[in-house]
C-alpha cells in the first residue's frame, strides 16, 4: 500500500515539473495579424479612391467642352441698372433702417428717416434710426409692398404711430421718379393722447460711399433736386 501511494504522488508531482509544459496555440495572433491586414487594406484602398476621384474630376474639367446654350439669358447684363430695369431702380433696399431707400448702384444716394421724442429732462435725445431691439417697439412691419412701385408701413413707437410710405413712377434716365410720406398718429390711452406731444422728423440725403451732394434750385432759390 505504501508504495502505492508514492507512485501516486510522483505522478501528481510530474504536472509541475518546471519546463513540462503544453503546446500553446498561436491562433489569437493569427487573428490579430488578419484583422490588421483587413484595415490597412481597406485604409490604402480609401485613400487610392479618393486621389483617383480627384483627378479624375480635374481632367473632366480640364478637358471637357461647355456649349451655351442657345436661349434668352435668364440674367440680363447690367440689370441692376437703371437703363435695363428701371421699375427696380431704386426702392427699400436698406433692411437695416426703419425706413430708408437707395438705388441698386455701387455708388449710390441714400434717404432715411430719424425721429425723436422732444422732452424737458436734461440729456440726449433717444434718436430711432436703426433698427435695434434696445428701442423696445411694440411692432414695425411692412403693410403692403409690391417690390416695385409702392409700399406702407407702420411703426409703433412708445405713444405714437408713424406711418410711411412711397410709391414710384418710371420714366427719365434714372429709375423714374418717387414721392415719400410720414405721419405720426397718437395712440394710447386716453390721458395720454391728450397730452401734447413734440416729435421731430429728420428726413435726410446722404452717399453711401464717397462723393459729395449738392442742392438743384430754381429761379425762385427753392430746391428743387439733389446732385451727386
């Protein structure tokens, strides 16, 4: 029985021998070594596509024939200006006032409109110019505007409406003629549309670049016109 037993434990003692080892598989390296193949492959291929796409674009361009086509251009030459579409010549082409108007020429005459409320207390003046939502408006919009020949619009100011307009007429050599209006209505309540109120109207010319503006009067010394 005793030696029995000392086989038994020498062959237990045999699977730790130092250096008696299995043989290790090598098949996870292979599949790392594959997987990595497979990316470099498809990043090459990426990158030889998109080179090929790139030239094969510029050679198209390069070498291809563009025709007109033999119709009406849907843009005509100069169509800004006046000559070619008077009716468009001038008009609101100043979003950035409450209302201004200006030409569609590089150089161009502009006309805008400033208000301000006249008032006892000591200080400057809060002048309406630009639109700008420190002035705290209830509301200004367009009415009714065709683009062309005519517009009204209204503008709620804190106790007051004024409300503009101005309608075209083509003719002459420089986009025809026009004519602007300004009212200012009270509104409010009752106590307060009772109270006189002072508004001052600043309805100016300026050029919208360099230049110089100079009056056109008649034999009787009114104006008449604007040169610029």
């Amino acid at each position: 029985m005793y030696h029995m037993l000392e086989v038994q434990v020498t062959k237990n003692r045999l699977c730790g021998i130092p250096g008696h080892h299995q043989k290790k598989t090598n098949r996870p390296e292979v599949n790392k070594i594959d997987k990595f193949s497979w990316l470099l492959y498809i990043a090459v291929s990426v990158v030889l596509g998109t080179i090929t796409f790139y030239y094969y674009q510029k050679y198209k361009n390069e070498v291809s024939v563009q025709t007109p086509l033999p119709s009406p251009k849907i843009i005509a030459d100069n169509l800004t200006s006046a000559a070619v579409t008077p009716e468009r010549f001038w008009g609101t082409y100043r979003p950035q006032n409450y209302f201004g108007m200006k030409t569609r020429s590089i150089q161009s005459a502009v006309v805008g409109l400033m208000w301000f409320t006249q008032s006892t207390v000591q200080g400057l003046p809060n002048i309406r110019h630009w639109c700008n939502q420190e002035d705290k408006l209830p509301r200004y919009t367009w009415l009714a505007h065709d683009g062309t020949h005519f517009g009204e619009q209204e503008i709620m100011d804190q106790t007051f409406i004024l409300r503009t307009g101005f309608v075209k007429r083509s003719g002459g050599e420089h986009g025809g003629d026009w004519t602007a209006s300004i009212r200012a209505l009270p509104y409010g309540k009752k106590e307060d549309t009772n109270k006189k109120l002072l508004v001052s109207l600043l309805f100016y010319v300026a050029l919208d670049g360099q230049g110089f503006i100079k009056e056109k009067l008649n034999k009787h010394g009114q104006m008449i016109g604007i040169l610029f």
